[in-house]
C-alpha cells in the first residue's frame, strides 16, 4: 500500500506559501540569526570602527584644501631668513670693521628702509599678482645681501654697507602675501580663517625663534658671511617655490579705483605701533638684565622662551571656535597682554633671578599671539577689496617703527634707571595699546552716534 508522501522539509532559506480558510499566509523558514545578522550588518555604519574616529582637526582640514601644503612650505623656507639676516649682519660687520655701532646703524638703516618700502611693493602685489612682484623684488633683496657680503669681505668703504643693505628693503612682505591667500581661499569660512591666521602668528615666532639660532650657529661654525650666504638661498628658493603655486594666489586687483578705497585702518596700526613697542623695549630690558646678572650669553634662550610660549598659543587658538567677531575680542586679548606683560617686571622684582624672570617671559608670551591674531584678522575685514596686501604691509611698518621706538626707550630706562625697573617700560607700552583701543573704540561709537 503506497504510504502517503510528506512534503520535504523547505530549506533554511525558503519561503512557503499556503491558504487557510480566507487568508494567504507567508512563511519565512529561515534561521532568525540570519535576521538579526543582517540587522547588524546594517547597523554597521553607525557603530563600526569608521564612527568612532575622530573628526579631524581644525589644522588637518585646513591643509587638506589642495595647494595650501606646497605655498606653506615655500613660505615658511623664506621666511626663516627673516630672523637671520639681523643677527648675521651684526656678526659679520662687527667682526670685520671691529664696530658694533657700525653693525647697528647698517642694520637701522635697513629696517627703516624695509619700514618706507613696504607698503608701497604691497600695493603692487595688490595691482600685479603676488608672483610678478615677489619674484623679481626677491631677487633684489638677495643680490643686495650678497653685495652686503661681498663688500664686507673685500674691506669696501662704510658707505657701501649702507647701500647694499638698503637694497634688502625690496623683499616682499611673505607673512602677509601668505595671509593674503588664507583670505582668498577661506572668504566664506571665518572660523577656518582664524585659525590659517592662528597657524601664521605661530609660524612667526617660530622663524624669529630658530633664525638668529641658525644665524649664530652658521657664523661660529663656519665663517662669519656664512649666516648671510644661507639666508640669501633660503630667501630665493622658498620664494620661487611659494610663487610657482599659482591656483592658490588671489587674483591681481589692477585699476586706480580699489587706490582711492581709504584702508580704515588707523587706530588699529597706533595699536600695533604700540605692540611693536612691547617687543623692542622687552628684547633690550632683558638683555641689559641678563647682562647685569652675568648671564649675558644667556639673553637669546630666555627671549626664546617668550617666542616659545607665543608660539605654543597660537596654536590652541587656533584650534579653539572664536566667539564673537574680532573686533570684541580684541579689547580682551590687550587687556591680556597688559597684564601678563607686568610679570617680567614683578618677577624681576620679586626675585632678582634670571630664571624667575625666564618663567615670567614664557608666560607672558602666550598674549601675544592671541592679539596679534586677533588684529589682524580686523585688518583682514577692514581692509578694502585689491589692498589686503598693502594692509598687512602697513602693519609691518607699524610694528617695525614700534619696535625701535620701543628699543630706544628700553635702552634709555635700562641705563638711567635700572634693568629691573626697566621692564616698566613693554608693560607701559601694552597698556598704552589697550588705552589706544578703548580710546578709537569710544570715538567710533560717538561718531556712529552722531551720524
């Protein structure tokens, strides 16, 4: 008798269908760890190991933008020299002529120089393109440095000095011509352009920190036109290869109108004049004290340690989301500064130890490039469309003419009075900055109200 046949069991990953009374019912044999597997493997996305890393940066997402790595490096290579060729020329004149006040007035000449001739190779920046006129006014500034070296070595008369160091005035604001692509690039992302504006401060102080470290190794290893001649290659080089990145240069703004666009920048270049101030008087105070306590050699590692910390909070800055626009910032950052800058002269005081006043400098260089930042990027939002350059240049010679004026006062307190109440002087010059600020601050408000 033929046994009634059972239908074979489906496989796992069948799907039967059968009728009951009015309904069509499905069923699903497969195993329920493969729902929940499937479950899972969707559920990947949202808690695999790609999710729990960090979102990059604020520094990685600024160079991730293509072409800001290679301008960079350009850059920064021409910028080291900026904090060589003082210290190199100093060297390399007084140990040829025997003259440290011939080495001093040479260099004095060219800073003034730099002081007149900035702005106005700026503004061709603005009318030209940055690589038409960076390229050729380099090349100027090297050959007068080598003129420098030239004249130097084969015993020419004094007079020439003069003149050949005068022609480095040529060399073009980089810091700001950097800057000024930052800008470009990130117009509509203010909080990517804090911190492009963060990372160049920093940059800053770190070529003014290692260049006269380089400068003063090349000469004593070497021969003294050794600092000089390393400069002058890194100067050329870094600048062909900052203006051979032609897609992040900012279009050139020829025409006489954007000439005619006031800058609306005053009040802020007092202010910078009045930072200047805090640098030159802060270099020559702690040097004549370090020569007071005997540690004269040690002057270069305690004013790096100012740089240092500078440098070091640049960059939390710029990692941090700034609050509020510039412009309400900045009171706060002079206010800062202010303050910080009255512990070197509190340290020096207190203790009468060039390592208490070396503590007192690390810190009080962490105000600085907050404030700096912080200006600039009004300079930035102030300065009319075609002019940035010429801006930035503007602030260069602001801070240069603070910078000798402050040395001068600062070389004047530490002979007539003493290297310890000499450090009065940078924090005199920092209030006397936050006081310009709160002053052009008040005059803006009665004028907005009056119009």
């Amino acid at each position: 008798m033929p046994q009634p046949t059972r239908p074979a069991r489906p496989s796992p990953r069948e799907t039967v269908h059968t009728v009951t009374a009015d309904s069509l019912v499905t069923i699903d044999f497969s195993p329920r760890f493969e729902g929940r597997s499937r479950t899972r493997t969707r559920a990947l996305p949202h808690s695999g190991p790609r999710s729990r890393r960090r979102p990059p940066g604020p520094y990685r997402r600024l160079f991730a933008l293509p072409g800001t790595r290679a301008f960079t490096a350009g850059n920064l290579l021409a910028r080291l020299p900026m904090g060589m060729f003082s210290v190199s020329a100093v060297v390399m004149i007084a140990g040829s002529r025997g003259s440290y006040a011939l080495a001093g007035a040479v260099t004095a000449t060219g800073l003034a120089a730099t002081a007149l001739a900035g702005p106005w190779i700026a503004r061709l920046v603005d009318r030209y393109g940055q690589a038409r006129v960076a390229v050729p006014a380099t090349v100027t500034a090297v050959l007068g440095s080598l003129a420098l070296l030239l004249c130097v070595r084969y015993g020419a008369p004094d007079w020439t000095l003069f003149a050949a160091y005068a022609a480095t005035a040529t060399t073009p604001n980089l810091g700001g011509m950097s800057r000024a692509r930052w800008a470009h690039l990130l117009r509509d992302d203010p909080g990517a352009l804090h911190t492009a504006n963060s990372f160049e401060q920093a940059a800053d102080e770190l070529c003014f920190m290692l260049g006269p470290v380089l400068a003063s190794f090349l000469t004593g290893t070497f021969f003294p036109e050794a600092g000089t001649l390393a400069g002058a290659v890194l100067l050329l080089t870094g600048a062909l290869l900052f203006a051979a990145q032609r897609a992040t240069e900012p279009p050139a703004r020829p025409g006489p109108a954007t000439a005619r666009t006031p800058l609306r920048i005053g009040p802020l270049l007092a202010c910078f004049v009045a930072t200047g101030a805090v640098f030159g008087s802060m270099e020559v105070v702690t040097i004549a004290y370090a020569d007071a306590q005997g540690h004269r050699a040690a002057a270069g590692a305690v004013l790096a340690l100012q740089a240092a910390g500078s440098c070091a909070a640049g960059l939390l800055y710029g990692a941090l989301r700034p609050s509020g626009p510039a412009e309400r910032r900045l009171p706060f950052c002079l206010l800062s500064m202010a303050a910080l800058m009255s512990l070197p002269l509190l340290a020096a005081r207190a203790f009468d130890s060039l390592w208490a006043l070396a503590a007192a400098l690390l810190v009080a260089g962490m105000a600085t490039a907050p404030t700096m930042v912080t200006a600039m990027t009004l300079v930035q939002d102030r300065a009319p469309e075609g002019r940035l350059n010429e801006g930035m240049s503007l602030v260069v010679t602001a801070l240069l003419t603070g910078i000798a004026c402050g040395s001068a006062l600062g070389g004047w307190a530490a002979d007539h009075v003493s290297s310890t109440a000499a450090f009065a002087t940078p924090a005199a010059a920092a209030v006397a900055a936050l006081a310009v600020n709160t002053l052009s601050r008040i005059a803006s408000g009665n004028s907005r109200r009056t119009h």
